[in-house]
C-alpha cells in the first residue's frame, strides 16, 4: 500500500541541511566539473540563481515575447545569471561570445496540440559537451499519461550527465488536471531528486513550499509560471528564496513584462540581496521610467 508524506515537523524546515565544502546543498559529494558547472549557474556568493528560460518554443512555437529572441532576450544576457533555452535557438541567435553558462532544454516531442507528458529526450549528451553547456534541464510528469516514460527519459540523461559531468535540471511538469498543492510537488521533486537530478525546477504554493525546499535534497529553483502582475511576481520570487529555494528560472514574468530589464534588475535584487517586494516594485518602476 503507498504510503503518503504527512505534514508535521518532521520536516524541519527551519534548519537547513548542511552542505560540507560546497555552498550548494546535495552537492559537496559530487564530482569537480559537476560542481564547477552548477557554480557558473548558481552564484557561489548569494548561492542562488536567476536563469532565464526561453525555451517555450520546443513545444508551443513563438511564444508571446520570444517572437525575435535577438531583439527580446539578447539585450537581457548581461542581466541573468544563466540562459534556459533549446540547442535551436542557442546556434541560430545567441551569440556564441556570450560568457553566459547554457543550460539546454534537452527534452521534446509533443506541441500544444498532443499529450504532453509524451516526450522523448531530445538531445544527445555529447551535443550538450559540444556547446560548452552548463545543464540540461528535461520535463517529468509525475502523475501524467507517460509517467514512467518521462522519469525513465530523466533517469538516461542523469547516466549520460554523470559520464560527463553535465549537471541534469528536473523540471515537475504540471498535467492540465494535476492539483498544484504542497503535497504533489513534494511528492515530485522527492522523486527527481531520489532518481538523481542535480537540481529541480517547480512551482511556487502558497501553503507548504518550505515543505517542498526542505524534503527535497538537492537545490530547487522556482519555475516563473503564467504572466503576473509584476508586484505578485516579485512577491513569489521572494517567498521562495525566504522559504529555500536557490533561486529562478523564470520566463513569461520576465519577458512578458512591459519592462523585461527592469523586471530582470529587480528580480536579480530579490534573489541575490534579499530585497523586499515593495522595494523591488520601486525599483522596476524607477528603471521603467527611465526607459
Ligand atoms: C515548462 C518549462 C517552460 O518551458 C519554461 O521554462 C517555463 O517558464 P515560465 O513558466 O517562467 O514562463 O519549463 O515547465
């Protein structure tokens, strides 16, 4: 008989899990490349991250705000801490001379228009070793149609990552009839990360996401999700990181805002200083005004 996770204080979210001789947590035991990949994307001194991920178009196409990537997000580069995006669209517009770490969508098959749970991995290992890459981040649909197919296509890339030292991205990837509650990402980043990725992408909750941070081994950064109000995005941002996440990997709040710089800038302050939401909102308008 399963037995589900019970909420309680077993969870001990107020004292984080220590990380002896690395600043990131689950991963002092991994190798020196590993480790000195997940430093290019997460910033040893804050130990968070603000990634940009652009990589919608792999299975909706030109998404609103990804329509030219060399005019929307090639100006933002300087701004992120590392870009998510396909092999696609990193050869064909972003510009090789970037110092930016890649981290590349390495997941695909179905478009809005199929079952999405039914993906395949998309991208060999050795193409990611090619572009210099910092990650791969591949879809799990803990709960979906193709479960098992999804888990056991992550479970391919983390062996051919570890042979490489190529850090691997879960992202929980959320069905049209899955409840988005505490317990449900709990229950799959748990099992990203027992499966071995290196990190996980998920989204926010109000209620529990500390319960999410704190069970889950290895380093969480918060998935952006449908466009905001730039206040509540701002907000989200900072509940997360307050409640043990290691920061983003937004989009559409990001550039879908009226002001993708000054929203890039503010959520940068959030995540890597610990500014307050209401402050961060002056800051965007500030920076908005002056174009
Ligand atoms: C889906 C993904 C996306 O493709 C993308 O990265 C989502 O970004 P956002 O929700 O912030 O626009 O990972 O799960």
């Amino acid at each position: 008989m399963p037995e589900p996770d019970q909420e309680g204080a077993r969870f001990a979210a107020q004292q984080p899990q220590a990380t002896p001789g690395f600043f990131l947590k689950g991963c002092h035991q991994l190798d020196w490349g590993m480790k000195n990949r997940m430093a290019r994307v997460f910033n040893p001194e804050s130990g968070r991250t603000v990634m940009l991920a652009i990589d919608h178009g792999y299975f909706q196409g030109p998404t609103t705000g990804l329509e030219r990537i060399d005019l929307s997000i090639v100006p933002l580069l300087p701004q992120c801490d590392a870009l998510f995006c396909t092999r696609g669209i990193l050869r064909s517009v972003i510009p090789a001379a970037s110092q930016k770490p890649m981290v590349l969508r390495a997941s695909g098959g179905p478009s809005i228009l199929k079952e999405l749970s039914d993906e395949q991995i998309a991208m060999d290992m050795e193409d990611a070793v090619r572009l210099n890459a910092a990650g791969v981040g591949i879809q799990v649909f803990i709960g979906g149609e193709f479960e098992t197919r999804s888990i056991h296509n992550m479970t391919r890339l983390v062996d051919a990552g570890l042979r490489v030292g190529m850090p691997v991205m879960g992202v929980t990837a959320v069905g049209k009839d899955m409840v988005r509650d505490a317990k449900y990402f709990r229950l799959a980043c748990r099992i990203i990360a027992e499966l071995g990725a290196q990190y996980v992408k998920t989204y926010f909750v109000e209620d529990g996401f500390e319960t999410i941070t704190a069970s889950c081994p290895v380093p969480i950064v918060m998935a952006g999700g449908k466009k905001l109000p730039e206040l509540e995005a701002l907000t989200m941002a900072y509940n997360a990181v307050q409640q043990g996440a290691s920061g983003v990997d937004m989009g559409r709040n990001i550039f879908q805002s009226d002001a993708p710089k000054a929203m890039i800038a503010a959520v940068n302050e959030v995540i890597h200083r610990n500014l307050k939401p209401a402050q961060a909102l002056e800051l965007f308008n500030d920076l908005k005004s002056k174009g």
